[in-house]
C-alpha cells in the first residue's frame, strides 16, 4: 500500500493514462482514457480522481504538446499550436484545476518519462541521465539528480541538425521549421513520408534502418559531447524495432572514435544506451514522480 497518494496523468494524442500512488509498486488505481475531444477526455481524468480529492498530496502532468510549461507565460498548461484536431489553444491545467483541487505540476511527456526512468527505471542509480523518444517527434529530456534540466526554455533535442547526405538518403526533411533537422529526418512521420507506408511495416532488412540508425548515433554523439548524460534511454514507437539499439551502439562508438574514454562508452555500450525499463509506464509514473518532486506535496 501506498504510504501517500499521488496522482499521474500522462495526456498523450491517442491516450491520457492516469494513475494513482506512490511508486511502481504502490499503484493503486489506474486507467486510460482515447484522447477525443477536450472535454470528454478532461471529464473522464476528472472522474477517475474524484474519488480520491481528500487523499491526494499532489498531481503530476505530463502532455503532448506543444504544452506551455513556463510559468511566467499567459498560456502556461496550455496545449498550444497543436494540430490535432480540437486540441490547439486548450488549457489542460485550468480545466483540471477548476474540478481538482490538489497541487498539480506540468511538464512536457518526454521530460516525465524522463523523470520516471531516472526515478525508479533504467537511470535510477545515476545522477545524469538522458531521455530520448522517438517517435511521431523527436524529444529529449536531461534529468540531474531528479530534476529536469531547463533553462530559458525547454530543451528541443529533436531539432538539433545533424549531417544529411542528400546522395545516400535525398529526402528533404519533414520539420516544418528546420526541413532536415533531426526529427525531420528520423521521426516516424519522416519514415513514413519517405515510403509511403507506416514505420513499423517496413521490414528489418529494409537498408533504410541502417541510415536511421546514423541519424540516431549523430545526434547522441552530440548529445553525449555536450552533457556527458551517465545513461541514455531511448524510448518511442520507432525504438519498437528492437534491432535498432546494436546498430545504433556501434555507431556511437564509431563516431566517438575512442575520443571518449569512460568505460560506460567503450565497454559497457550495452547497458549505456538502453530501452526504458518501466516499459509503456515511464510516462504515467514519471507524472508521480513530478508530483513527489513538489515541494508542497512532500
Ligand atoms: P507518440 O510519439 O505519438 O507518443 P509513438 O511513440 O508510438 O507515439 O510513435 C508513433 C510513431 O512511431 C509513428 O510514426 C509510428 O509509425 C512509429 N512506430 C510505432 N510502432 C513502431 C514500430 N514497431 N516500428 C517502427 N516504428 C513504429
Ligand atoms: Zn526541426
């Protein structure tokens, strides 16, 4: 049993999941809800925390977005300029803060994840962990001994630019700001708007998911150059390929050139760039983990 209860709502675009507890062991109740409109799926969230508004410390949120999450922003908790239809412009957190009245804390679905891996997951013993999803976009998260790193704004990991042979792999780039950043390159749409068939049909001999994978190993590079992250967490529906992280690993290593010398990198690549381990609840329990992270809710 829980010792206090917290509440996670992980607000994805096909799926809020909610739960509540204190930890992947103390869940005490959970559900998911298809992201519909606004209101119906805020009500259902809404409904399925009622019961427990007496014994709630805290709620986390995490969303898709583009969600707000500068406090000192007019639109702070709101889903701003998305696409999805019904969506743009919505404030998620005033709607919930209307009906819940418990602390709730926000922040984008890739950094909870983050959160939530470094908490209890793959990152939980180090004090430097990188979380990185691929999948409709690209995101990152940069968790420092259990906070998210933020400073004037978020991080946007998934726009950085990485080098594009236009001989090996011509396709312009799918980012409607940058073309041929990362995320434009190896985000699932990106995969999808190249063949003209959804990622995960292509085939693993498909030669294409080799030059994702260099795609993938540049921007850790980077990433691993300019943070020195302990761990690297890789999660996202593009990742399902699980053949992925090998190729990947050499890559990195390639790129690094031995210029790297920390054991982690030259020879303990396997546990160094993982999957996540809590697996589809990195999300839903990194929500908690924010909650647990409040200093009022503590
Ligand atoms: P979201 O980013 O919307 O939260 P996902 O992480 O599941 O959701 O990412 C969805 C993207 O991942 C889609 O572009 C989809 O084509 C791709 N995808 C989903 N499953 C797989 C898979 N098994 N292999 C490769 N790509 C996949
Ligand atoms: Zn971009």
């Amino acid at each position: 049993m829980a010792e206090k209860l917290y509440g996670g709502i992980e607000g994805g675009g096909t799926k809020f999941n909610c739960a509540i507890g204190d930890g992947p062991q103390t869940i005490v109740k959970e559900a998911r809800f298809a992201t519909t409109t606004p209101k119906e799926t805020i009500g259902q969230v809404i409904e399925f925390f009622t019961p427990f508004a007496d014994q709630l410390y805290g709620i986390g949120l995490g969303s898709f977005g583009p969600f707000d999450v500068d406090p000192a922003s007019p639109t702070f908790g709101y889903i701003t300029t998305t696409p999805k239809p019904g969506w743009g412009n919505t404030n998620i957190l005033g709607m919930l803060r209307e009906k819940i009245h418990t602390p709730i804390a926000v922040d984008m679905d890739v950094v909870v994840a983050g959160l939530g891996e470094a908490r209890w997951g793959a990152s939980k013993n180090d004090s430097h962990s990188l979380y990185l999803t691929i999948g409709t976009g690209i995101g990152g998260g940069y968790i420092v001994d259990g906070q998210p790193l933020r400073a004037l704004t978020s991080l946007e990991m998934g726009h950085i630019r990485i080098p594009h042979d236009l001989k090996l792999d011509p396709f312009q780039g799918a980012c409607p700001y940058h073309g041929d950043c990362f995320e434009g390159l190896a985000a699932g749409p990106a995969i999808q708007a190249r063949f003209g068939q959804r990622a995960e049909t292509l085939t693993d001999d498909n030669p294409y998911w080799d030059v994702e994978a260099g795609y993938i190993a540049h921007a850790l590079t980077n990433f691993i150059l300019s943070l020195a992250p302990q761990r690297i967490i890789i999660g996202g529906g593009v990742m399902q390929k699980g053949f992925m992280f090998p190729l990947v690993r050499k890559k990195v290593q390639e790129l690094l050139n031995g210029y790297i010398s920390h054991d982690r990198i030259i020879d303990h690549m396997d546990d160094y760039i993982v999957p996540p381990a809590l697996g589809g609840q990195a999300g839903v329990l990194g929500c908690i983990a924010l909650a647990m992270n409040q200093p009022h809710s503590t």
